[in-house]
C-alpha cells in the first residue's frame, strides 16, 4: 500500500462536505474518484494534500502519517495539480523548476536543471521553454502544471482534472504520459475526471462519491447502470468492447 485516507471528514460553515471518506491506493495505480460537481471531489483532493485541514481522518503516504510532516515534506511526498492554477509572469521553464522547491535547499542545483529539461521533452514543452506562462493557451498551461507535479518526483500525484481545457488528442497524450510514468516509477495516482470513458480508459480503480460519502469503489466492475444511476441520476448503458467498459447514455 502506498497511500491511504482512513475516514476523512470535513465541514464546511457547519456543512457537511465529506463524512468518513476512505482510499486505499497501490503502487502503480490510477484511482478516479467520479461523480457530479458539488459531491466533494476537489475538497477531498485538498485534504489529502493539507491544502485543506480535515475535521477528522488521517493520511499516509508509505506509512508515514502527514500529519507528522512540515508542509515542505509533504510536498516530497505528494504532487498536486490544481484545477485551475496562478498565471503570473515566469517563463515555462522556470514554472516547471518550482516543482523541484522542496528538494531545493538554496539554488537550484545542476539535478534540478537537467530534470526540469527531461521533464519538458517529456511532455512535449520543450519548444516553448522560453515562453512566459501568460503567453500560452489553458491547454498548454494545464500540461505545464502537470509537468510541475511530476518533476518534483513525488510518491503520488493528485489532480484535479487534469485534461481540462485539452482538446481529444491532448487529453489521450497527457493520460498515456501519466499513466507510463505512474507504472514506470511506480508511484500513484488519485484524480477527477468528468469524462467517464476517459476515465475508464486510463484508470485501474474507481470512487463513486454521492453526497459527500463512497458510495462504490473497486475496479471495472463498479461501473454498473445501478450505480451510474445512482450517483449520476442518468439511465446508461454499459457496454464491454475489447475488454473496455464503454458508457452510453440512454
């Protein structure tokens, strides 16, 4: 086991948010957690990440308890890559190399550098390495984000719909480059994704929030029309192509 949440729970203005959330994640895996906006994906994304305190729970990153962490040694530990992110004026170079700040201890070292340029290529951002973050597309800047995450070599990365503002070809590029780097470094993954079948496509475990709570989780098989229904409240159908669920709405 390389991750877990053990029964988080968060209030918001006296609102329940999350009530008892649990997540096992192993090596080497995508976990989606899926379901309509407002079931408290994001703030449990920012509770695994201390970027939200929880009410209760705890969790672990390889045993390690984060509430036993600095903020910098969480950041060794987790990558996050927001929904939507701060543009300011830096060029993607340098927006990249912020991922390394934890590991740094007073400049950037030649490591940070030659990760940082190995990353680029690998996300295909090396073209534009020189450009300033504000003179890209959202689709760029989202790759650029990513790109942060995974040069700060963390055990996992969280996001938080990381093919938003993709266009198709992006979307699968950016999926297959997580995807080979959480299994090549085995690491994990937790994120949210809109799009089911993107999601089947590219991950290996499932969570079906409703209402701030688990309301399925496990592999391809969770994705039944009870619980598309349930959570979704659409009628589809589930159909197995080439071993793929495929969802169709009725």
């Amino acid at each position: 086991m390389i991750f877990r949440a053990d029964g988080i729970e968060f209030t918001y203005r006296s609102t329940p948010v999350l009530k008892g959330v649990t997540l096992d994640v192993e090596k080497g895996e995508i976990v989606t957690l899926l379901g309509p906006n407002g079931v408290g994906k994001t703030t449990f994304l920012k509770c695994l990440n201390k970027v939200l305190a929880p009410l209760e729970g705890s969790v672990f990153v390889e045993d390690v308890d984060l509430n036993t962490l600095s903020r910098r040694d969480t950041a060794k530990m987790i990558g996050y890559v927001p929904q939507k992110g701060d543009i300011s004026r830096m060029t993607v170079f340098d927006a990249v190399l912020l991922g390394r700040r934890p590991h740094i201890e007073w400049d950037a070292s030649e490591k940070d550098l030659r990760l940082t340029s190995r990353v680029l290529d690998l996300m295909g951002l090396s073209s534009m390495s020189l450009k300033n973050v504000d003179e890209i597309s959202g689709g760029e800047y989202q790759m650029v984000q990513i790109a942060r995450a995974v040069v700060q070599q963390p055990r996992i990365i969280l996001m938080d719909e990381p093919t938003s503002n993709l266009d198709i070809s992006n979307q699968h590029m950016i999926m297959n480059t997580i995807r080979n780097i959480i299994k090549k470094n085995k690491m994990a993954a937790v994120m949210t994704i809109h799009d089911l079948n993107l999601a089947v496509r590219y991950s290996d475990k499932f969570v079906l929030m409703h209402d701030g709570a688990v309301h399925a989780a496990g592999d391809h098989e969770v994705l039944t029309p009870s619980n598309i229904k349930a959570v979704y409240h659409i009628d589809a159908y589930v159909e197995n192509i080439k071993g793929i669920p495929v969802i169709i709405p009725k």
